[in-house]
C-alpha cells in the first residue's frame, strides 16, 4: 500500500482495522505502562490494530466506533492460578486448619464427576468475566469439561490435568493420567483460546519419576504450559530434605521440570539457591496472596522473586482457599504484604501489582507476545472500567486508585479476542441465573456429605 | 398490658412497634451472634421494637410491612477511627515513604479551611452510607462542620476535636483547641446521633501536659469518648523511652488518659504489660489493617488484644492511609494478617471480623448499649445486603462469605435511627453528585500545589 493510497481502516501494524472505541481512558500496561487520558482503540477482528491519543485519526473516522464515555480500558487481567471447579467448596471449613483432609478430599473422592466439575466451572466463568479476567489458568480433573466450558464462555483458558498420586477422581493410575492429558493436547491443538496443559500436582505427591515423565512429556510438546504446586508448604520442604536431601526446587530441578514452560504456584519458601535457580530456567510464579495468607502460611518473597527477574503473576487459586476468582481481591493483599515484609511503604508499588495482574501474569503463562498489554498486533482482551464511583476519587494516581480502591464491580465490560463476553454487567453468552442455580443444585449434595463428615468427626 | 387485651404493635420489650420489615435473612450479632433464616424485625420510631422468626406474629400483622426479599438484615457497621475530610488526599503519595512530611503537613497547613472539611466530609459521608457503615468516628479539625455534614447526611458519628501541637489548620495555641472542644461538646450536648470526643493527636505530639488536660476534661464530661493514635509507630516508642523512660502505653497512664472513654488508634506495638494495662483500665482500640498493612508497619497484636478482653473494632483510618471508608476492605486484610502472625487458620475466624465490625466496634466507642447488634430496644441502624451475587455462591458459612467475598456494592439500603440513608443504592438525602463534583474541585486546587511541591523536591 503506497502512502499516496490511504485505505480506511489500514494502519502502521500492518492490520486493516474494522471498528473502533473512542474516548477511553487508557491503561496500556506495554512496557513503559503508558496512560492515554483520552484515546481510541482500532481492532481488527480478534486483535487490537492501533491506538492513540484523542481522536482517532481520519484515515480510520468511518469505521463503527463504540463509545467508551471516558471509562478506562485496561488489558484484560490474567489469572495464571485457579482450581475453577472449587467455586463449589467456596469458603468451605473457613478457619478450620485441617478441613484438607476432613473435608476436601473426601468429598472429591466421593462426589466430584464431569458434571460435577463442569456446573463449578461455569459458575467460576461467570464470576470471572464480571471480575475482568480474560484469561485463566485451571489445574484440576475433567479438564475437557473445563476447556468446553471456558471455550463456549468466550474466555482463554489454559487447562491443565491435574496428575496426582492420590486418589485423582478422574484417573485411577498415572498412565491413565497421562493418557488423558494427551487427549487432551489432541483436543486443543490449534485452539485459538484454548490450551492444553500438564498439571503435577505438586512434588511430594508425584515424586521424581512422574515429574520427569511430565518433562519428558513437556519436551514433547513445546509451547504447552505445565503447572505445578512448588515450595507451599514446610511440610513439603521437610518431605525434600528428608527423601532427597535437598530442596523441593531442587527436587523439581533433578527430574528437569524447571524451565520456561513450568507455571510454580505459591512458591512460598525458596532459598535464595532456589530462586536464583528459578531465574535461570525460566521459571514463573503464580502468586496467591489470599490464599497464602488465610492459611497462614506467611508472605511469599515476591520482591526477592521480581528483583531477581523471575516473572510473578497475581493469582486467585481455588475459590476454597481465595474464595473469589477476582484479581482485585488479590492486589491491596499482595501490595501489602510485601510492604509489611519489607517494613516500609516502597515495596511492590500500585504499578508493579497492575503489572503482575496483566502482562506479567502473561508472561508467567509464556503467552506476553499474545496478551496482557493493549500494543498493536496483540489479541484484543480488554476490560472496561467504570471510574465514577464516589469511593474512587480523587484519583492523584490511577494505578493507586485500581489496587486500594476498585473492584470487580466497577468493571463494565470484558472483551476477549475482540468479542465481549459482557456489556453494561450483563453476560452476553454465558446464563448466569442457569450457572448459579446448577451449582447451588450441586452443593446441596455437598452439604448432605458435610453433614454426614461433621456427625461422624466430631 | 393483660395478655387478654393485646394491643396491636405492642410487644415484650414495651415498645410500641410502627412498622415491620419482612423476610429478611438476618445476622444479629447478639452475644451470639444469632442467625435467622427467615424472620422479621420490628421497628418502632428510631429503635428496634421486637424480632423473630418466620411470619410477624398475628399482634404485629397490621403494621406496615416493607419486604426484604431474603436479602440478608445486620446491624450497620462501626468505623471507630477515621480522618473523614482526609477523602480529599486519597492515595496521594502512595508508595512513598515520606509522605506525611512531604504532601499532608504542608498542604493542611496552607489549604484546609473549614470550607475544605466539609466538601470532604461530605464525600467521605457518601462512601460510608454506601458501605454501610453507620456510625464513625472522626479526627480531625474543624468538627462542628465535620458534625454538621454527618447530622446533615442522617449518619450517626463521633466528631473528635484534634489536639496537636504541631501548626493545626483550627487553632493556634492549645487553649484555642480547648476552646474549641469545649464548644463543640455544648454543641452536641443532648444531641441523638452526634456525639463530641476530644482527640489528642499522639502522645509524642500532646506530651504529659496536654495529655493531663485532656483527661480532666473528660472526667468534666463523662460519656463523651477521647480518640488518640497511641503505639503507631517505632520514632513514638522511642520517643517515650527517651523522654519518660517508659512505653508510650505508660505514658499515656500517668496521663491519667487510660480508661473506658479512651478509643486508642492502631496499637501496633505494645508489650505484654502495655496489653494487661489496657484490658484493666479498660481501653477500646481502633485496628487499621490497610492502614498499617500499606505503611509496612506490620502486624498489630489484635489476636492478643483481644484475648485479654480490649475491645477491637475494625476501622479504616482517613483514605489517605487506608485508601476506602469500607470496613468490608478492612475484614479479609485482619483477619489474613493475624492467621499470618498465628501460623495457621484458626486466629480470628470470620463470625470475630464480624464482630469487631459491629458490636465490638461499638463497645470500643462505649455506645454497645445503644448500636452494634440487631435486639430490642437498640437503634434502628441497619444494612441490608444482597447475597445475589454468584461471586458469594455457594454459601456453607455466612460469616465467610461475608468476610472473604461481599463488597460494599452488594449493600442494598442503609438505615440510622429508623430512617433509610440509602435505598437500592441510591442516597435518600444527600446530593452524592454535587458532594463529588465540589471534592473534585478542592483537588484540584490541591493537585497545583502537590505539581508545586513535586518541582521544588524532586
């Protein structure tokens, strides 16, 4: 295209842009975390084409354009750490310090089907949209429920199998795990939204040899994330030491599952060997804060983790440990611990927290080239954010006023790959009324088996 | 009253009921803490008449009725410590260390008139009702107008005139401050929602003297409540070994200043005398958990406090510190930090957050006899909350639900002394528009000299 031949709806990208938001306040979260008082967005298709500042120029001014009245759009939040289904053991054995085994457990055992797993999945994809999540990453059992599930939600998802030495409730021995989990990656391959993944428990429950099947399984299947539970616990660094004599990093390190692809959730005690080690694979870390922080378990060394390059995504874990799938409720939790465990008001400042719940939550998944950023060429998952509440203002910083001051529902709008999945609060494929009732039809069965356990327990 | 001759909308408290509202899920916060799945509460002028379970009984059936729908009826909140006006510095200086030298001092000095306060208190005064919070107490300067707006806008506060003997925007000298307490407390004298307090800014900044006549002040006014950030900070420890020789706690004690009246602030680092010390002579504190969270100050010792019997209210300190005036922002932060402090689930389990939101709150302003739980004969402050939301689905525990996934937009309608403030999340009496629209124009005046001081420091 020679300049002298302006196409309309062409841009410098390269991408023919075919609609428009105008008059939005933009958070952009590329690498400079550039605002745009008042801008525009060009998308085209599933992508964002271009954006700028004030009016959108005229090259593109006869293209539909939606009118944003000034809200903020910010990338949609990535969430690299969540047990989805879980929504149906929300805040279940809440204070209770071995509801694990009293509870958890037996009722997977016992009660957790496909079906099962599919009503706590829609009710989280609900709760998820209208929290301004647009991508998700799941780690439990029925995985091609939840990736149908989140595929007709309109969300991205990655969804992991979960591979478990423990009774799993949808496999009986690890070669029927992994038998699965290839089927799996069948599923999904080419999905545009949808990523296949692997999902070791964690390594005290699957030990070396599964670890190294899973990394050999990995090396197999190059660009496929692989989530795993590392360093959440003293019992699990005491299990180390004792069986290996080492750390549980190092554990993982030995059966070369420590790499670009492995998601470590929680990594709440590493050594500083363990985290320079991190560094050097490649390795991400989700971030639990509420979750962490309700069991007691202490404050995870995130500015140790940042400082050291490692990328660290702000994460929701399963709604029976962080009882929301909302990233908001994770930002005043992670910023402040960090500023208690650093003793001064300077740790994890508001930016750095906005960071980690978009594009380094991004790169934590090794999708940072695709999403997490509102930059020409990457997908168009946007969330648009109302900030007229009262309780908002004034806003001297707008990172501030997002991490201590918003929540999900100042979030009007979500949009992935173009498509917005809810306008105005209101879902416009998924039937929220239908997905709550189905799980509340699900807990009544929970609650029966509680009942039984709470008789026979105490 | 024969049991023969039942008088319609009598009932066994002696009140004569007027009006009723039914099917409502209801929290009593009583000793304890009563839930009702479905019941009805009974009204009578600004009191709480009678309530029950299941249908108004025959006697009360004539009254006029208002339907809650199954939304969930609780006692309004408690805020015990707050800088209202402070709305105005929202988030200012977030993630700087030396703010309070930096932006606050010098922009109260030069900017905060009488005018300002209230434009502040106003905005503050919309948060709250939106968040449900029915009774706050206030720190500040220039509280008639801070009383003025809180009686205006229909809430129930304690106005807590600041003594200090750094430059106050109100006063002078100190028997200028005095002056102005003194009138401040014939004022409200007799008043039904507002309630004069004298506020000694901190121990190191009133020192003995002042200290010494703030307490004989209130043994002249028993009843009216005196507010003080006491143990806040390491420099106020310090402070108190260097001068006095002792903890800032004893201190306060030869200042005569411990007793039932005193509403202590933050109480970040008492030793274990300093603890006995204020359970024997009394003492209620204020926890700011965002507050002290954000400044990395730590974790306040709420879990030992409160095992000697001090009272704990949750409170949200000015949103300069604490960003919101929303105790549902303060409930997951304390109750996460003292699980951290204890190791484990178990310290400070939901229905305790609860408690120190309402009744324990109350008890710490010495109004527990009149506000904090829903039982005959005590005010008619209220919140009703809608549990609608997925977000809050499945519920196995209220109180968790609650704690660890209500937001302040699920609070439907908020009532003081009988009178709704806010329905359907709409205010009833103030102009929430104007109030934000005349806040904003303060800022802006505020955000010229913050450019100014930014140049000048940098």
């Amino acid at each position: 295209m020679s300049p002298a031949d302006p196409r309309p709806g062409s841009d410098a990208s390269g991408l023919v842009a075919d609609r428009l938001l105008v008059d939005a306040r933009i958070l952009t979260m590329d690498a400079q975390a550039r605002e745009i008082g008042r801008g525009w967005v060009a998308l085209s298709g599933d992508r964002i084409a271009a954006l700028g500042q004030g009016d959108a120029p005229a090259a593109l001014a006869g293209l539909p354009a939606e009118d944003m009245a000034g809200d903020l759009l910010m990338p949609g939040m990535v969430n690299p750490h969540a047990h989805l289904a879980m929504t149906l053991f929300r805040g279940l054995g809440e204070d209770v310090d071995d509801r694990l085994f009293r509870y958890i457990l037996p009722l997977e055992r016992a009660l957790v089907t496909a079906e099962v797993v599919e009503a706590g999945t829609r009710l989280a994809a609900v709760e998820t949209i209208r929290a301004g999540v647009t991508t998700v990453a799941d780690m439990y059992y029925f995985e091609d429920r939840v990736g149908a599930v989140l595929d007709a939600a309109g969300l991205r998802g990655v969804v992991g199998q979960t591979l478990a030495d423990f009774d799993a409730p949808d496999h009986d021995t690890m070669d029927e795990g992994f038998a699965r989990l290839d089927a799996l990656a069948d599923l999904y391959r080419d999905h545009p939204r949808i990523t296949a993944s692997a999902a070791p428990h964690a390594p005290y429950s699957t030990d070396l040899a599964v670890m190294s099947r899973v990394a050999q399984w990995a090396a197999d299947h190059p660009g496929l994330p692989v989530q795993m539970h590392l360093a959440e616990t003293h019992a699990e660094l005491d299990w180390a030491q004792r069986t290996h004599g080492c750390t549980t990093v190092e554990v993982t390190d030995r059966a070369g599952l420590l790499g670009p692809a492995l998601v470590a959730a929680h990594v709440m005690y590493p050594t500083e060997g363990d985290i320079a080690l991190l560094a050097e694979r490649g390795v991400g870390v989700a971030h639990n804060a509420r979750s962490n922080g309700k069991a007691g378990r202490g404050i995870a060394p995130v500015t140790a983790l940042r400082a050291s390059d490692v990328p660290v995504g702000l994460a929701t874990d399963g709604p029976m440990s962080g009882n929301t799938l909302d990233l908001f409720a994770q930002m005043a939790p992670a910023s402040m611990f960090q500023k208690i465990a650093g003793g001064s008001r300077k740790p994890l400042p508001c930016i750095d927290v906005l960071r980690m719940a978009t594009i380094e939550g991004a790169r934590v998944l090794g999708m940072d080239d695709r999403i997490g950023s509102i930059e020409p060429g990457k997908q168009a998952d946007l969330v648009r954010i109302s900030l007229d509440d009262p309780r908002l203002h004034p806003i001297y910083d707008l990172a501030s006023a997002l991490v201590f001051a918003a929540l999900p529902t100042d979030v009007r709008a979500t949009m992935v790959a173009g498509r917005w999945l809810m306008q105005d609060r209101r879902l416009t494929g998924l039937d929220a009324d239908k997905a709550l009732a189905d799980a509340l039809q699900v807990a009544t069965s929970f609650k029966a088996r509680i009942a039984e356990i709470d008789r026979t327990k105490t």
